[in-house]
C-alpha cells in the first residue's frame, strides 16, 4: 500500500491545479476537429508543412493552442490518477 501524500505534496498539487485552470482558461475552448487538430492531438511531432500552409501565425496558434493544452492537461491527470492508484 502506497504511503498517503503529505499535506505539503497535496498543497503544491492544488496550486498546479489552479495554474492549470487559469491556463486553459486563457487558452479558451478547442474549436471543431480538423485534420490538423487531430494530429495536434494524437501525434504533433508529424505536423508537417503542409499542416498548416495558408494559417497566418494568429489562426495556427488559436486552432492548435487549445488542443494542445487539452491533449497535456489530460495526460496530466491520468498521470495524477496512476499516483494516486499506487
């Protein structure tokens, strides 16, 4: 059985948290899924070129921060949860 995390582990947790919150706050809600989202979401390391041809560096960063900021904050979670588990 895995030993309970100390009062100071769980409050340096709660403020991560609420970095989290207020980042995907700004970054804003993921607009509808696009090619390019997907790959954002599933294997940004192969966005290529042509992925993002024609976006103005504005449009790539409001379709592409959201995702990504999702895609990281729910690898972070089920991170938290297999900590938690033991």
């Amino acid at each position: 059985m895995p030993e309970p995390l100390d009062a100071e582990v769980l409050l340096r947790r709660e403020h991560r948290t609420v970095l989290w919150q207020a980042i995907g706050e700004a970054a804003g809600p993921a607009g509808e899924e696009t090619p390019l989202t997907a790959k954002v979401r599933a294997a940004a390391w192969k966005i290529v070129d042509a992925d993002v041809a024609g976006l103005s560096a504005d449009e790539l960063y409001e379709a592409v921060l959201p995702v990504a900021f999702a895609a990281a904050d729910k690898k972070r979670r089920r991170a938290y949860e297999a900590i938690d588990a033991g």
